[in-house]
C-alpha cells in the first residue's frame, strides 16, 4: 500500500482593504439609509378615501426626503386578502418598511409628516424642521 504525501494546509490570505478613489467621498455618518433603496409597502382597502390619501401623501413624502432611492408597493387588500398575514396587518391603511432593515410599520392616513418620518426612521438631516418660521 502506497501513503499519500501529507500536504501542508494553506493559509487563506487576506483580502486587500478598499481604497476609495479621490472622485468619490466616503459617505457621511447618517447617509447610508439612503443609500439603500427604500422599499415600501402600502397596504389599503380599494379606492377608499383614506387609501387615496395616504398614497398621496406617502408619494409626496418619498419624493421631498427620499430623493427618488424608494420603490412603493400599493396591496390592495380587497383584492389580495391573503397579502394581510405577510406583514400582520389588522388596520388599513398601512405602511411597511421593508427596506433597509429593521421592518417598520405606520397606520393611518400618513398625513402628519413628522410621524410618518419618525415612524420609518428617515435620516434626520433629510428632514423639514417644520417648526422655524
């Protein structure tokens, strides 16, 4: 019987560090939210009122703080009843985040903008301070 040579386990090298070109400034602290795209579901009941509103006023939110890194799913629940247990859903209308991680969830017309920013954790420096005259 023949014996194998024994070989000697390879080291796994190390990979090289990245290094940013001058042309593209590292991100600020605070900016890699929206560097993610944003996904978000609304889930509302038909052409309700309040299903119109909040889509309005969610599409008008994404647009001012969102800059265009945003992708809105509307479920209509009417249509699809069985989209509700995907996301726990028990009042309409509802907003989901799904992306960028952790999921977060807002009910209601989305008409208070400062709620709704809260309530999906937009970066503060993209927000209005609405307050100042």
């Amino acid at each position: 019987m023949k014996k194998k040579p024994v070989s000697a386990k390879k080291k796994p090298r190390a990979k090289p560090a990245r290094v940013r070109s001058s042309k593209t400034p590292a991100p600020a602290r605070g900016d890699s939210a929206l560097l993610v795209p944003w996904l978000l579901r609304l889930y509302v009941a038909g052409q309700s009122t309040s299903s119109l509103a909040a889509f309005s006023n969610l599409k008008g939110i994404c647009d001012e703080h969102l800059a265009g890194h945003y992708r809105i799913e509307v479920i209509d629940l009417t249509k699809a009843p069985h989209r509700a247990h995907l996301d726990q859903i028990v009042a309409l209308p509802t907003l989901v985040r799904k992306l960028p991680q952790p999921i977060k969830r807002v009910i209601g017309d989305l008409s208070n903008v400062e709620r709704v920013l809260a309530g999906m954790d937009v970066p503060s420096r993209t927000r209005v301070n609405r307050s100042l005259p």
